[in-house]
C-alpha cells in the first residue's frame, strides 16, 4: 500500500514538473511581439531614374541602441494594391547606439517600376522574427523619372574627363606636338608579307572576317585592308578578297579601288578578286580553304571576327607555307592565332591600327585622349580598391550615400 502511494505521489510530482516547464515554454514562445515603429513618410526619390521611393520614420521604442535586446531591426515592404502582398524591398539594422536610437531612420527602397503607384508598410522585427503591427501609407506614392540621374554621376564625370583628354590631344597633335606609338610588329610586318608575294609571284589573301558590317571588329578590318591594298598596287602584286558577306564585298570593294587610286595604278585594280561567296560559315571556310590549298598564297591576311574557323584558317594557311597576320577582338580566338600565324594583332592593337598606319593628328590624338581616359579609370580602380581595404564604412559613404 505505502509502495502504492509512493509511486503515486511520485507521479503527481512528474505531471506538475512537466506542467511547469510547458507553461514556461508557452510563455517564451508567446512573448510581446515589439512596437511598431511610427509616423511614416514615403516621398519620391530627388534627381534618380524613377525606380526609388524615400522612407522616414520613427523608430520603435524597443530600438534603443542597447546590445542586449530582442528587437533586431525593422523590414520595409511594398505593394502596388493597398491591401494587396506586401513584398519585402529593404531590411534596415538596430540602432547601434543611443544617440542613433533617437534619429529617424531614413531609408532609400530601390527596385521599383518608375511610374507605378506603390504602398509602403514596416514592421518591427524581433529576434525571433516576430513583427509588430505594421504602419502602413495612407496614400501610394508614384516614383517619377527625374531629368538627371544624379546617382549616375561618376559616369558623367569620366565622360568629362576622357572627351576634355580626346579633345586636348587632337588640338596638340593640330598644332604639332609629337605624338609617339608603340610599334606593332604585325602592322609593320605588312610591307614584308607583300613583299614575299610579289617576289614569289603569288596572291595576297585577305579575310575580313564572318560577320557583316555592322561589327565594329568587321569595320577595323576593312581599315587595315586600306593599307594592305595601298601596299599590294606600290609593289605591282595581287590580292584575293572571299567575303560571306555582301555589304562587305561591296565595302572592300570600294576600299581597294580607293587604295589603287590613290597608289596611281587605276588600271591594276580587279574588282573580280574582290566577290561573295555564301552566308553559311563553314561553307566559306570550305571554299577559303579549299582556294588556299589550290593556289598557295605566299600572303594570308585575317583581320576581323573569327569564331571557330580561325584555326581552320590559320592551320591551312601554315601548311602551304604563307606568311599570316592576324587580328581581332574575339579573346577565345586569339590563343589559335597566336599559335599558327605570325603576328597577331591582340584586341585594341587592331582598332588603333587605323591611328597607327595614317598617323593622322586627329586619329593620333583621339587614340592618345583613350588611352588618358584609360588610365583615369585604372587610378580609380585602384583608389576604390585602396579606400575598401583601409575603411569600407568610407567607401560605403562616398559611392553610396554621396551617389559617386
């Protein structure tokens, strides 16, 4: 009986001890969400591209810039219906101390449709991710696209800086100040690879690419062939033009006639070496390669925009022993040049030739004005590199709040 009761009383005990730590779990889980935060303002956004919207309020009086707290922030959400989803667009921290707990919190909510209305509500947000009771817009505000994106103007400013450089230096080079550029073997190498054809008494081959004239890299290459053609009529030789594009037949066309012009040969000029072969990549390459392989070029010419028949193209024109310069600005291309030509010309190299081979002072002196802006903005690179390794908090404040 006594061995009965114990066990009993036993039981009591567990129940109650289990019922204390349930109660105590209750009242944990169920703690007082914190207060919302108060006096809400939703304005547009001054001088952006219309897709931010100003948030102000008063903090929450749980914010109080204490360490030791359970509110962790507020979490600002957005909608277009004012009693539609409410999406989150911006979480902003605690207050980190009691003199940030007494200002208002000031946020900018970007991602937004210019010109769409929007509602704005924020939550206080506790530690367990409990939010109060939201305070919301009594009307929406319509983010509005304003005449100049001040938040753009780091971009005006290199703007500035690079044409104020192109239009100092195409004056000094007006006026007569030397202008100096580096040798590029390729270009140079162009009177010797003529040479070598007429010697031999074979064509010079040139390609100008697969792509149609609208490619920058297409019109850089025609560029060059001015001055290829220009050689080929001083030196009495030949030159053969396959193109896959009609716009740029009729361009070469135009170029090479010009340069025999000009070289006082009118009559040398065969506008059959210049034709249209099919628009199909490889079916080019097919005919290029196959012309190659029947008359040996002592010369091959490749400047413009290659994907995969470069090295079909270079391969073949190593193994019938032609001298090759090649150039362009495709960067998965050029390791195939490099390989099988014997120049090549890397990325910019080709768009400065045009500067290079004319030495006009407008082309020289625009070519000068990039490379300043160039180093312009490999000094920003490195300041902003500098500035975010000794105080991100500063560089946070000067690209951000600053809008540079």
């Amino acid at each position: 009986m006594k061995q009965t009761m114990k066990t009993l009383v036993g039981s009591r005990w567990t129940w109650m001890m289990l019922c204390v730590v349930m109660a105590w779990n209750a009242v944990t889980v169920s703690a007082a969400p914190p207060a919302p935060p108060s006096d809400i303002q939703v304005k547009d956004y001054p001088l952006d591209d219309g897709t931010a919207v100003k948030v102000i309020f008063k903090r929450s009086p749980d914010d109080t810039g204490a360490e030791e707290t359970n509110f962790t922030g507020y979490s600002i959400r957005t909608s277009s219906e004012v009693n539609g989803f409410f999406k989150e667009a911006l979480e902003v921290k605690k207050a980190a101390d009691a003199t940030e707990a007494a200002e208002v919190v000031d946020a900018r909510v970007t991602g937004l449709k210019e010109g769409e209305p929007v509602f704005v509500r924020v939550y206080a947000v506790g530690a367990d991710d409990e939010t109060s009771t939201p305070i919301q817009t009594a009307e929406s505000i319509t983010p509005v696209m304003a005449w100049f994106d001040f938040h753009q103007i780091r971009l005006l400013i290199l703007v500035i800086v690079i044409c104020s450089a192109v239009i100092l230096f195409i004056e000094l080079a007006r006026r007569g100040y030397p202008m100096t550029v580096r040798k590029v073997a390729g270009l140079e190498a162009i009177d010797e690879a003529v040479g070598r054809a007429t010697e031999m008494g074979k064509k010079n081959l040139f390609i100008p690419g697969v792509q149609d004239i609208n490619d920058i890299q297409t019109v850089a290459g025609i560029n060059i062939l001015a001055r290829i053609s220009r050689t080929v009529a001083d030196f009495d030789s030949e030159i053969e033009v396959p193109t896959c594009r009609s716009l740029v037949m009729t361009a070469a066309s135009e170029t090479i006639e010009g340069a025999f012009l000009a070289a006082g040969r009118p009559d040398a000029f065969d506008p059959k070496s210049i034709y249209y072969v099919t628009d199909e990549q490889f079916g080019y390459v097919a005919y290029v390669t196959g012309w190659m392989v029947r008359e040996k070029p002592a010369a091959c010419f490749y400047f413009g925009a290659f994907f995969a028949e470069s090295l079909i193209l270079a391969e073949t024109g190593n193994s019938v022993g032609a001298i090759q310069i090649a150039g362009t600005a495709q960067p998965s291309q050029l390791p195939f040049f490099v390989a099988a030509c014997d120049y090549t010309l890397i990325g910019e190299e080709m768009f400065a030739a045009s500067a290079y081979l004319s030495g006009a002072p407008e082309e020289l002196g625009s070519l000068k004005g990039q490379d300043m802006g160039k180093v312009v903005a490999a000094a920003c690179i490195l300041f902003g590199c500098f500035l975010a390794f000794i105080s991100p908090d500063l560089m946070k404040l000067i690209f951000e709040e600053t809008a540079l």
